[in-house]
C-alpha cells in the first residue's frame, strides 16, 4: 500500500561511520558480520528535531556511553557526548543552536546503571560547546522526556533556549535557560544555579501528550477532564493555549501517561507489540485538524477507532469485525497520515485508507483485509511509529500532497511513504469489472462456460480512482495510465461511471489544495447526484459506521487573532458549519442543466445575454488556448460551435452565481479565476483524452477524410467518445468546440448509413455545419451517397439547411437555391411595387411562374436596382435561375440525367 524510500538507516549511515572512525569500538571475534556489530555497539534512535536532525546512543569503547547527531542534509555524524560509563539514555533533545544537550537517563532493572539508586530516571543539562559543566534538573522515580523548542527566529546568535520536560507523574514544566558567552567562542548558562527559578509549571494531572516538532506544538488531556488542550510556542519564549476541544473518549482511562513523539521506548518490547498509542492528533497546512483515537477489541473480534474532523465539525466511529487468528486480542491500530488521508492499520488484520476531505461515505475510503493489508514495511513489526509529516515533497506526492515520516525501531531506518500508485492501479485494473451489458459467465472460444473470477467490490475501484486522480494525480504519466485503462473499460460499471468520476475527480484536484471549503461546494464525485446511490457504495463487509456532528472547538489567546494555520482552521470549521445548514451546498449538474434546456427551448437568447454568455467563453476559451500551442494532436478548438460556446459561457455563470451566494468571502476576483479555470481545465482534459486515445490507436490525418471506411481502430475510438458524450451530458458540461465535428465524422466512416440516422434522430450524434460541409463535399454523388446526402439534409434546421445548398454541386440543390433567390427577389419587388407574390414549395416541376423569359427580365431587372441577396453566399443571379431551369426542364422530359 505504501511507497518507501529510506531516507536514514541506523546501520548504513551511523554504525558504519563509527567502525570507520573508532575500529577499536566493539571489538568482537574475527568474522562477525555488520549486523553483529551494530548489535554489539548498541545503537539506539533516541530523537528526531525540527530540522531533521538524527540524535543516537551507543556503546563506546571502556564501557562508555556516546551521544551523537546525524545531519541528513550534509550525511555527517557529529559526536555531542560522551559518558565514562554504561548508561540507558531514554530520551534527548538538542537546542538549535547546539549549544545545550538535554538528557534523561532511566535506571534499568536490576541495577545494570549506576545511577543514583535513589532515583529512577535522572534529567541532565548539559554545555555542549564546548562540553563543559553538566546540570541536573531532574531526580525522580518516574520517566521523564525532555524536548528543546526549536522557534522560527533570524537571529544569528540567541543566547536564550527553553526546553520542555514532561514527567510520566502527570505535570510539563518549562525551563527558560539563558546563555552567555564566554572567552569569546565558549556558550555556557547564566547563573545556572537561579535555573528553578527561571521554570513555569505550564500543566498538571495530565494523562496523555504529543509533541508536533514541525509546528512547535504540544497537545495533551488531563485526568480530570476529557478536554483536548493545545500549546502554541511562540519565538518569544511565550506559550499559551490556543485550543480546547471536549472529547467523546472511551470510557476507559488512560492508567499511565502515553507519550507521542517524545522519544522511544527501545526497553518494554513486549508492551510495544501488544499496542500502539490509543490518540494522535494530525494537522495539515492547509487548516485541517484530525483526532484519532481507538479502543481495545472486544473479545479479539471487533475493532473500533474514531477519527474526529475538526475542521468538517463532524466524527467517523468504525467498527470492523474481524476473525480473530488466536485467543489475544489484536494491538491497537496505527494511525498514519498521508497527504488528506489517515491510514489505520491493524498487522495482519485490515488497513482501512481514510478520506479526511470527503469522509461523508464510505466508498471514498479504501478499506482493504487479509493479505494485501500491509503497510509494505519490509520485516513489518509493531515497533513502527509515526514521526511526522514532509510537506511538499519535490519527488512527486501529487497536487501539494504530504507523506509520512515512519520508522521502525527494529531496524533503525527512517522512511519516507507515500501512497503507492502501482498499488492502486492494481486495485483499479484487477479482473474484469463487471458491467451493466457483461455476462455472468465467460466462455472461451471452443470450451465451456464457467463462473468468471469474482471481481473486486466496485467501492475498492472507485476509492482507488478518487486516491490516484486526486492525490497522487500530478504523478508524470499517471493520468495517461488512467485513462489508458479506461479506453480498455468503456462501459459503465453498475455502481458509478467512471468516466464521470475521472472528470470530476481531475477537475476536482486543480482547486482541493487551496480552499476546505470548496470540499463541500465543488463537484468531487457523480455519486452524489444519484437518486439512489447503489448499495455497493454505502456499505463494506464487515465494516459498520456511524457519524455525529461534533462541538466547535474554542480557540483561546492569540488563536482569536487568526495568525497562520489557526486562522485556517477557525475559518473552515465556521464555513463548513454555514455550509451544513445551507441547502444544497454542493454544485450539482441540475443547476446547469435546467437553465440550458430553457435556453434551447427558446430557440435562442436575447442580444445582451447572447454577448454576455460569448464573454465568458472567451475567457475560457482564451485559457485553454494557452495551454494547448504545443498540442494539436485532435482538430479540436478550430469551429465556432455556437452551441458548446453557449453552454460554456452558462456554466461559467452558474458556477460563479453558486460560489457567490455560498463563498462569498472568497471575494469576486478569485471566484472569477477560480471558475474559468475550472471551466478551462475541464475542455482540456476532455482535450488530452481525445489526444492519447488518437496516439493510442495511431489515428492520422486520414481519419478526417470521408470517402474512405474506418477501420476497428477508429471504431474504438468512436465508441470511447460516444461513452464522453454520454458522461458529459449526463453531468450536463460542455465539451470542447468542434468536439461533435469530429465524434460525427467517426461516425460515417465507422456506421452504416441507417444506424448513423439513428444516432441522429436519437440525438447521439449532433449534425454541425463543419461536418455537413465536409460531407457533400468529399463524397460522390452515388446512388448510395445521394440518398445519405438528402436523408442529412432533411433532418438539418432551416437556417444550416440553406447555408449548406450551396456546397453541394447538385441539381436538386441547384434549384432549391434559385426557388429561394426567386421568392426574395419577387418578395422584394412586391414591397417596391405593390405586385401580390403567393410562392409556394412545390417539389413537382409544373409551370408555377411566368415565362422563363420575362422572369429573367424581371430579376435583372431588379439585380441593377439592389444588392444581389445572395452575394454573400455564391454568384447566384438572373443566368443561375435560367440555366437552372432549363436544366431541370430537360430532366423533367427525360433528355438529360441529373
């Protein structure tokens, strides 16, 4: 399920470096391999710092402990302290400056560590630069963790640093160390001895604690109460809390302090394998908030965990029921989030992929059991621990996607995952879905029929779709992957279209990083403009759900003054919570498509509308001719196409009226650029489709010519655009201009002349003037291609009928443009000179005029008073309708052929 890339191994980076510079480190017999002398040095992760830096033990030589940093960005080790004997460091920190060495030392059982026998764990301060005197601040009979802030500052030189210590008998204190340098190079404390006086108890009777090194903030509940608080630390040396939020927790307690990200418990692996934390808090730049707690399983079967969205205001509690593989009871899950997903496993048991974004059904979560729900963690063991988030990786996590900093305390390595693409276009691709039109069984050419091999759930597809378009999405190639697989998947599934949802979830993934709230106004999936969403969707074996709408956190002290990310997520947890109790929050195609259909109806718009609709197709048209000058594979975005232009310049309004009455904080300005490139993105995807399905199938040129047959190439590609076609109009979006152009030409090349009529009438296939044109102009006047020309001809509108006469060499034609110049040439001289003209259509050839002669007197006559009407459209005159005439006049007697 997870990509991995090491990005620190213990063995690799930090042991051989040592054997390299001490050779006399953990001398053993001859012949023991690295692995012996890792475990014969001892080497322990005992932290992780802001800046990524890598602090470790290890035994020494002469029965020494050493403390040293590994820089991940220059691959250096650097030695920080040395103790002259065997001593258990169970958790570290280093100030920024590295200048102060904070430690805790825990006395081991049976006395192995000569620490004070007094004491349990000890909690040292050490001057590091160089190494000179050493301070305890910390003698006590419980565990103690120690973590140095590390602030955003532009200072060069800061000789203040404040550092954290959290004992596991349930009180944090702050120690506020001041500095001063000495023979010029020398850092050491002032006054150390006034220390005790310079430290604030910042809580009390806490129960549970988490440290987020990246943002400098520290979560906790207490024993009294079931309120999530949160510490911001500031540059300043000030802290305060800036969030309390009341949680819905089990009702069990938690009987010892649970600490997260402060340090690791290399010495209680049989507790480290029974469970994991049971609560974890993850953030997102971008404002969201995640809760995420569990329970033990009950009698070993059932697993329940909850997720809380703080920033939707709403909570997800699951409940799975597994079969148990013994008689204990499974660990509690992980939690790992990656990019706006939070993965929950069990070893051995389920990993359940959660959509944080859009937790509202399940099949939008990817929930997988049995043998593929591995993390993929090489040796997997319950040692591995979440360290945090990487925003922003440059290796492709997709659309300002994050991953997950996991190590495993077994090994000694530090990953970097991320969500696997090939993983899930495994999922997408496995067996043959089935379809509305699929068969039950499949029957081999000579052989019997047989039960086909049961599918995946059509929610794992989906879930897998909405996984890899939307977060992993700007991954090179991958889209192209997509939608090669929908070319060889056409046909709808029973559940959902996936076409409709690849549509959705592209456009979808251009705007989802920028706001949360457009989680609930965009269109994400077409699922939800279903009546009734199919069962397949709503439900997962095993698996039950249950949601409640959650209080509001309040948000304290400089919070209130929205600053950075808490200003993001107090404006998207009261946007989301005005979006609930709005009616239909979410863009659907129903507010396009009525609108539209009136707008046919009416036969056309009145001049202000018509400009204003252009105006907005312009906009977007314009955009999408700047993305495209290096791709013109598909001859699209070359014809007016009055019609798409239309319906673009609608969706443009309606979208920017729905963003408006909702967002109307957003302002005018960004929702303007936020709908035309929505509208944009969505003719060029529909463009780059096309254009991988014609490089597919090696489509040329020649496919725009319509005197010759299509082969089973172009009829592949015709069915896939009849299947954009359906998904299109069903969410009612417009498509590129000429697209109907070159879906029709498909279809005389590729249908029989009675099935293309049948596409017409049916309104499947739309006849544009560009096609009609290329129609009479490149097809003979067979027999055959006479009766196709006039059964189009017939079923084209009055306007595009006349326009279209006049490319067909033809005396039919011929004589249905001289009845027309004739009726507008008398209609004129009836207004001129009072002379009642009563023409009717009649297709017979008896005499309904006066005589030839004195017909043509009368139009030139006419000709030399006005502007010939027909100009514009051919050198149509008084000598036309004669020659006409005569023409027909001798076919009508049989003397000439038409």
């Amino acid at each position: 399920m997870l990509k991995l890339k090491t990005k620190f191994d213990l063995r690799r980076d930090v042991v051989a470096d040592i054997l390299r510079k001490e050779p006399t480190v953990g001398r053993v017999e001859t012949g023991m391999s690295s692995a012996d002398y890792s475990g014969a040095l001892d080497t322990r992760i005992v932290n992780v710092e802001r800046d990524g830096g890598i602090l470790y033990s290890w035994k020494g030589a002469s029965g020494t402990t050493r403390i040293g940093k590994y820089d991940p960005n220059t691959k250096d080790n650097k030695l920080l302290y040395t103790f002259d004997q065997q001593v258990c460091v169970s958790s570290c920190s280093l100030n920024k400056e590295e200048t102060l060495l904070a430690v805790s030392l825990t006395q081991r059982r049976g006395g192995q560590d000569r620490l004070n026998p007094m004491s349990k764990c000890l909690a040292l301060l050490i001057e590091i630069h160089p190494i000179n005197n050493t301070k305890v601040l910390k003698a006590v009979d419980c565990t103690v963790r120690v973590q140095f802030l590390h602030p955003e500052t532009d200072s060069k030189s800061v000789l203040e640093s404040h550092l954290l210590l959290i004992a596991e008998d349930g009180y944090i204190e702050q120690y506020h160390v001041l500095l001063c340098k000495y023979e010029g190079y020398r850092v050491v404390m002032l006054n150390p001895e006034r220390l005790s006086k310079l430290t604030e108890r910042i809580a009390e009777d806490v129960s549970w604690v988490q440290w987020d090194r990246h943002s400098q903030r520290l979560y906790y509940l207490t024993h009294r109460d079931k309120t999530l608080r949160c510490f911001q630390f500031y540059p300043n040396r000030n802290c305060e809390i800036v969030l309390e939020m009341v949680l819905d927790l089990p009702t069990e307690p938690l009987n010892t302090l649970r600490f997260v990200n402060l340090g690791f418990d290399h010495y209680d692996e049989k507790k480290l394998q029974q469970q994991h934390n049971q609560m974890e808090v993850f953030t997102n730049n971008i404002g969201s908030m995640c809760v995420c707690f569990s329970q033990p399983a009950i009698d070993g079967h059932e697993q329940t965990y909850s997720v809380i969205f703080v920033h939707k205001g709403c909570s997800k509690t699951f409940r799975v029921s597994q079969e148990g593989n013994g008689p204990e009871s499974p660990p509690l899950p992980i939690f790992i989030p990656i990019g706006f997903y939070i993965l929950v496993h069990v070893a051995g048991r389920f990993l359940h992929c959660i959509n944080s974004r859009q937790p509202q059904t399940l099949c939008y979560s990817l929930f997988l059991s049995g043998p593929e729900a591995q993390l993929g963690v090489p040796e997997p063991s319950a040692g591995v621990t979440v360290l945090g988030v990487e925003e922003e990786s440059e290796e492709g996590g997709g659309g300002g996607a994050s991953a997950s900093m996991l190590m495993d305390l077994a090994s000694g390595k530090i990953y970097r995952a991320g969500l696997s693409s090939a993983f899930l276009l495994q999922i997408l691709c496995s067996d043959t879905p089935p379809t509305r039109t699929s068969l039950p069984l499949s029957v081999a050419p000579g052989g019997t029929g047989r039960p086909r091999a049961p599918s995946r759930p059509e929610a794992q597809r989906l879930a897998a779709l909405h996984c890899l378009l939307v977060y992993l999405g700007t991954e090179p190639t991958l889209e192209d992957k997509i939608i090669d697989w929908l070319c060889d998947n056409t046909m709808a599934f029973v559940s959902f279209d996936q076409i409709q949802e690849f549509i959705l979830a592209s456009l979808y993934r251009i705007s989802y990083g920028k706001f949360l709230c457009l989680d609930k106004v965009l269109p994400y999936s077409s699922v939800s403009d279903k009546k009734e969403v199919a069962a397949a969707l709503l439900e997962v074996p095993g698996v039950s759900c249950t949601s409640e709408m959650y209080t509001d956190p309040v948000f304290k002290g400089k919070a209130r003054g929205l600053q950075g990310f808490w200003l993001s997520l107090q404006w998207n947890a009261e946007k989301m919570k005005h979006l609930e109790a709005a009616p239909h929050p979410r863009y659907r195609a129903s507010l396009l498509k009525d609108p539209w259909d009136r707008l046919r109806a009416d036969g056309g718009k009145t001049p202000s509308q018509s400009k204003h609709l252009e105006e907005n197709a312009k906009k977007v048209l314009s955009m999408v001719d700047t993305w495209s000058l290096d791709r013109k594979t598909v001859p699209l975005f070359q014809e007016e196409d009055p019609q798409q232009r239309a319906l673009i310049g609608l969706m443009v309004d309606k979208l920017r009226e729905h963003l408006t009455r909702l967002l109307p904080g957003l302002g005018k300005k960004r929702i303007d650029s936020l709908v035309v490139n929505y509208v944009a993105k969505l003719l060029e995807l529909i463009r780059h489709m096309l254009d991988y399905v014609w490089l597919k199938y090696s489509l040329g040129p020649r496919v725009l010519c319509l005197s010759q047959q299509g082969s089973s190439s172009e009829w592949s590609v015709f069915h896939f655009m009849c299947r954009v076609l359906e998904a299109t109009r069903g969410l009612c979006l417009p498509l590129p201009p000429g697209y109907n152009t070159v879906l029709s030409v498909l279809a005389v090349r590729c249908l029989p002349p009675h099935s293309l009529l049948q596409y017409v009438d049916h309104g499947l296939l739309q006849l544009t003037e560009t096609l009609v044109t290329h129609l009479m102009a490149d097809l003979d006047n067979s027999e055959a291609n006479e009766k196709l020309k006039f059964s189009i001809l017939k079923r084209l509108p009055e306007p595009l009928d006349q326009r279209v006469h006049h490319v067909w060499d033809h005396p039919v034609t011929s004589a249905i443009i001289s009845r027309d110049y004739v009726r507008s040439v008398l209609e004129r001289v009836q207004k001129q000179k009072g002379f009642e003209f009563t023409g009717k259509e009649n297709m017979g050839f008896k005499p309904q005029f006066l005589p030839l002669t004195h017909l043509t007197q009368i139009l030139s006559d006419v000709e030399q008073r006005a502007m010939n009407p027909f100009a514009e459209q051919g050198s149509v005159d008084a000598h036309f309708v004669e020659e006409t005439a005569l023409k027909q006049t001798l076919v009508h007697l049989g003397f000439s052929r038409k």
